[in-house]
C-alpha cells in the first residue's frame, strides 16, 4: 500500500509543476535568446529574421542573437535546435514548407516537423519568382520553355539544396516536360552569385532576394509563383497566367522551438512577435522587400503547419523530389 506521505509528496510535486509554468513565464527572458537560421546569410529567411529581431529584442527586453548555420539541406542548424533544451532560449528560424519537405524527401534527415518541433509565431509570408540568364533568347515562360526543350539538359537550374526554390523547380520542370541539369548549393545565396557569373541560366527564389538583381538587369524575371501578380513587380506574369496553374507557392516564414517548449513562453513570445508586427517601420520594410507580414497564434500557425504539410508532402511524393 502507498503511504499517506508518499501520496501527499506527489500531491505537492504535481502542484509545484502547475505553478512552474506561470512563474517560467513571468521570469523569461532573463539571458540573451539565440535564433537559429538554418540558411546561408543573406538568405530570405535571413533578411526577414534581421528585421523583426531588433523588434523582439526590445519587446522582450532581451536581445535576441541570429545564429548562422546552414548546411544539410537547413538540417544542420534545424537539429540543433530539436535536440535543444525546451527552455526558449535555442529556437528556430524557418518557414514552411521547406521544414516540411526535408526529412521526406531524405530519408537520411531524421525529425518529425509535427512532433519535435513547436509553431511559435510567423513573422511573414512570400511567394517566388523565376529570373533567367539575360543572356538566353527568352522573355517569357512559354520561350523559356521552348527554349529548355531545343537544349535538353544544357541549361543548368541553381538552388539551395533541400530548399522550397528546389521543390518548385521541380514542380516547374513536370508541369513544363522539360530538362534542367540540377546545380544544388549549400545556400540560394551562392546560386546567385554563380547565376551573376553566367554559371546558372534559371533561378527561383523571394522578390527580396532577386527583384534588385532584376531591375538592375543582370537577371530576367519571367513569373511569379503567387496566385496573383506582385505589386513590386506588376508587369510580371503568375505561372498561372503562363500557362503553368500548378506552379504556385507560398512561404510562411516564422519562429519555431523544440518539442515541449511550455505554452507560457509560446504565448509570451507570440505576442512579442505579433506586437512587432504592429510597428508601422517594420511592416513598411518587410512590404518593400516582398513580404507581407502575419500576426497569428500559436493555435493558428500550429493549424496553417499541419495543413501546409498536407499540401506539399504529396508534392514532394509527385515530383519525386530527392535530396
């Protein structure tokens, strides 16, 4: 029989352990936040991390330090923060679908995106567009596609590995019937920089990243991938409008924290976040760099997560997407 002591100690753990999560909530932060990137600077999710962490810094009254570390296809710096301690000061920053496309299109990459990782807040959200070499005889999606198919396999596509640009490049090439040589990178960043040197005929990446490099006329922007046409660029056409319907996407980029993370500091870190987003000189840069910004709660991101990985895990089994 369990004795009367026993009983009333289990009593009083279970009632300290309910109190713990009031109290946790109260006194965090009390040390600087490390944000984990899985990307190579200068990246999408880069650029948006570094304009809403100064932002969360001050509302959470302590700094929040970026942490670079790419590689794996994002893997590396995403387990990091899986194998984390649950406490909020290691968490991740990432978007979706790329958090759910890696482990099912490697079966090397071992995490669960539902189960070990918690959806804390999302800063914003984006779609793609595709630049090609200027230097190719094509200005639309239709001559690009004439073109790719008179040159099967000589036209090289460059992209992050285990990145979304990858997976809509793959979408891009089955919808298109046509043959791309895959130039995989550890980041979009250096893609780029090859594209720049004519190494890379046909990119896909944020507005953010590949609307400058546009206007200046060292890359060709020929569509986006949203439902409708961006206003940054409103003289290019949807994949949609080029005869391409299922060539469509969008990111939602966000801060994520390893499994168990308690509710407290989700909901504290949530509203430090959506409260950022009110700042009319913070929505104002996202705006002008291609992303739109939104606030939502944790219940709500957790539900956009669970449906967005309903949408693209089928992509990635249709398209037979590799990493």
């Amino acid at each position: 029989m369990i004795s009367k002591t026993i009983i009333l100690a289990a009593l009083a753990a279970a009632v300290g352990l309910g109190a713990a999560g009031p109290s946790l909530a109260q006194s965090y932060p009390d040390r600087p936040i490390k944000l984990i990137l899985p990307y190579t600077p200068g990246s999408p999710n880069g650029v948006l991390a570094r304009l809403v962490i100064p932002h969360l810094s001050a509302r959470l009254g302590q700094t929040v330090v970026l942490d670079s570390r790419p590689g794996g296809g994002t893997s590396i710096g995403t387990k990091a923060v899986m194998g984390a301690e649950p406490d909020g000061y290691t968490l991740l920053f990432s978007n979706t679908p790329t958090l759910l496309i890696v482990p099912v299109a490697s079966k090397a990459i071992k995490y669960d995106p539902l189960k070990d990782f918690v959806p804390v807040a999302i800063a914003g959200s984006g779609s793609n567009v595709m630049v090609i070499a200027p230097s190719l005889p094509a200005r639309t999606v239709q001559d690009f596609i004439a073109h790719a198919k008179a040159n099967p396999g000589k036209l090289n596509f460059g992209y992050g590995q285990g990145t979304q640009p990858q997976l809509i490049g793959e979408m891009f090439k089955l919808a298109a019937g046509v043959d791309l040589a895959n130039i995989p990178y550890k980041g979009g960043a250096q893609a780029i920089v090859d594209m720049l040197g004519g190494r890379i005929h046909v990119n896909i990446g944020t507005l953010s990243t590949l609307r400058p490099q546009h206007l200046a006329g060292k890359v060709r922007a020929i569509a986006v991938t949203s439902t409708v046409r961006s206003p940054l660029l409103p003289e290019i056409p949807t994949m949609a409008e080029s005869g391409l319907p299922s060539v469509t996407s969008q990111s939602f980029f966000g801060i994520f924290g390893p499994a168990k993370l308690p509710a407290a500091i989700v909901s504290k870190l949530n509203a430090a976040m959506n409260e950022s987003l009110k700042s009319a000189e913070l929505r104002a840069a996202m705006e002008k760099l291609g992303f739109t910004p939104n606030p939502v709660s944790p219940e709500e991101f957790a539900a956009l997560v669970a449906s967005e990985n309903k949408k693209w895990v089928p992509v990635v089994q249709q398209t037979g997407f590799k990493m």
